[in-house]
C-alpha cells in the first residue's frame, strides 16, 4: 500500500467516532440548503421533479459525499468488527484517545502487545480498511 492511502485510512479511523456526526450534518445541509438548489437551470419551469420530497431524497441518495461517509463508517465498522480485544483496545488507545499523550511503547504495554506487533497489527487493520474501501 503507498504511503498516500495509508495516511488517508488513518485519517478515516481516526476521525470514525465523528462519522456519524458527520453523516447527520451533511443530512441536514442537503435538507435545508442555506440557497435553494436550481437544477433547472435554463430549462422550462415545468421539466424537473415536482415532487420536493422526492427531489430531497434523490439529492440525498445521489449526494457523493453522504456516499462516501457512509462508506467510510460501514468498512470501519466491518473491520472493527473482526478485531480480538486487544487489537480494538490498540485502535482505541493509539487513534480515538485524545489528547494522544502514549508512545507505541504505552500503546504496546497497555494493549498487550510487543512494540512490533503494535505495527503489525496497525498495518493490517489499515489494509483491512482500505481493501474494504477498494483503496488495495
């Protein structure tokens, strides 16, 4: 995996226990938009969906980054999922812990594992993540 994607999976993970803030705010901006949306734009006043309802949830199905949080926040959640105790206790302690105040060494020692296997095991929920974004 290149250096890029996994910088960006680690962002993903990190910021996991705000997606769902994240997805209800981008809900709430797609439903009440500060400027009405025209997607009419020089057509006829009577070609688009008059439904407003049903333009709200077309926009909402088809707004790219809702996908991409929901996404975002169902890979975690498979690969979280799968995880035995102590690799949880490891995404927890080393990405969700703020302010971040342990070194791998404390990550390791609290986590139960050796410095390199705090690595190890890093590395492979990161690729978890990632092929279950379709980034590897």
């Amino acid at each position: 995996m290149d250096r890029a994607t996994k910088i960006y999976v680690e962002k993903q993970l990190e910021d996991y226990p705000k997606l769902d803030q994240y997805i209800t705010e981008r809900r709430l901006e797609l439903k009440y938009p500060s400027k009405p949306i025209d997607d009419n734009v020089g057509a006829p006043k009577g070609s688009g969906i008059s439904n407003p309802t049903e333009r709200m949830i077309i926009t909402i199905d088809s707004d790219k980054r809702l996908n991409q949080l929901e996404k975002t926040k169902e890979a975690i959640e498979k690969v979280l999922d799968n995880l035995d105790e102590n690799a949880t206790n490891l995404v927890e302690l080393k990405y969700w812990r703020k302010p971040q105040t342990l070194t791998w060494a404390g990550i390791a020692d609290r986590a139960n594992y050796s410095r390199r296997q705090c690595f190890n095991v890093r590395d492979a929920i990161i690729q978890s993540i990632a092929e279950e974004l379709g980034l590897g």
